[in-house]
C-alpha cells in the first residue's frame, strides 16, 4: 500500500516554491544587477591593485584575489530556481541587493529570503 | 668486480661542472636579471590588460594569463647549479639574455649553454 508521504517523497521538489513567470522576470533582473554590480567592484579592485604592482609578490597577489573572486562568485551566483531563495536570502544579507529589488514576489519567498539573511547575520554574528 | 661505469653511475653528479666562487656571482647577476626583465614585462602587461578590462571575462583572462605566467616563471628560474646550463641555454634561446651577460664563465659551460640553446632553436623549428 503506497501512503501519502511515499508519493510525496517520490517528488522531491514538489514543496519548492514556484515561481511564476512575472516572478521570474523580478528575480533574473535582481540577480543580474547584483551580479554585474559585483563584477564591477571586482574590476575596480583589479584595476586598482594593478596600478599599484611593484613586486612581483604584487602580481601573484592579484592572481590569488582574482581566483578567490571568480570562485566566490561563480559558488554565490546560482540562477537554479530550488536554490534562489538561499541566493536572495545571501544577497540581502550582503547588501548586494534590498528588498525593493525584489518586489513583485509573493509574500512567502519574501518571508523565507528574510529568514534566510536573518539566519547569516545571526551565524555571522 | 667492479667496473669503472659502474663506480661512475654510484655518483650520478660527478660529470657536473663546478662553478667557482666569480662564475656563481656572474651567475647569480645574470640570473637575476633576466628573472627582473621577465618580471618587469609581466607587470607591464598585467598593467595593460586590466587598464582594457570591459567584461567580466577579461577578469578571468587576466587571471589565466597571470597563472600561466607564474608557473612557466617559476619553473624556467631554476637556481640549482645543477640546472643552471640548461637554464641560461633557454634564456639565451629566448634572448632573455645575450652572451655578454654571461663573459667570465668557463668556455667549456659556455659550449654547453650554447649547445643547448641550438637545441632549443632546432627543436622549435
């Protein structure tokens, strides 16, 4: 016999939000402009640290920013929709975009990005 | 019974060149600065490719292109005096160095060097 819970679980994702498609429309704009703001500090920073190489120890300094950036980013920017309340939620979290960025979403992926920068500023602190 | 090749090969670095006290410092001057001209060159570019840095992907080209330097830099300066002929034998291959920086050596290490330039020469050919 086969009971509710064993067909729930045959459908993993089945409890993640959906996300609709003026929904998704806010979400690929707020998670680009945060990304292309990110990637302008980014160039900054290089252009920055570039003009001031001296030593060599300057350039492989440079190298080993531009590869921690790249993995940062690349692990922090996941446009999956069963991963962007945790990619909102981070981003909240790092000011990297305020929750005017993401109006228009429903109440409860508000409620649960929120939670989610609520939780790292608690682990942070 | 002992044959004399068989002494020979129980001290595999028998056959290589002594460096005498004015070679090494000739060495070490040469050396140093070909590793400082090289350096230099790869902070002008470093300078130039981030001051043209336009998209993200020019960050992550100016990050390959610093590591790829790094290991080819590190693994070409070799300071063992093991390694030195067949290192002044690429510099001079490359024309990182010129034969005058290398005057005051022994004829018989200058063959060599030259040798292995010619090598390199043919071998790219």
């Amino acid at each position: 016999m086969t009971s509710p819970s064993a067909i729930q679980d045959s459908y993993p994702y089945q409890n993640e939000p959906i996300w609709s498609r003026s929904e998704k429309t806010i979400a690929r704009k707020a998670f680009d402009a945060a990304l292309g703001r990110e990637l302008h500090e980014v160039i900054q920073e290089t252009q920055k640290m570039a003009s001031q190489i001296q030593h060599s120890s300057d350039l492989w300094d440079l190298e080993h920013y531009l590869t921690q950036r790249r993995k940062e980013i690349d692990s922090k920017y996941d446009y999956r929709y069963s991963r962007l309340t945790h990619v909102f939620g981070k981003l909240l979290y790092q000011n990297r975009l305020g929750e005017e960025d993401l109006r228009g979403l429903r109440e409860d992926k508000l409620n649960s990005i929120r939670s989610v920068a609520q939780f790292l500023a608690k682990y942070a602190a």
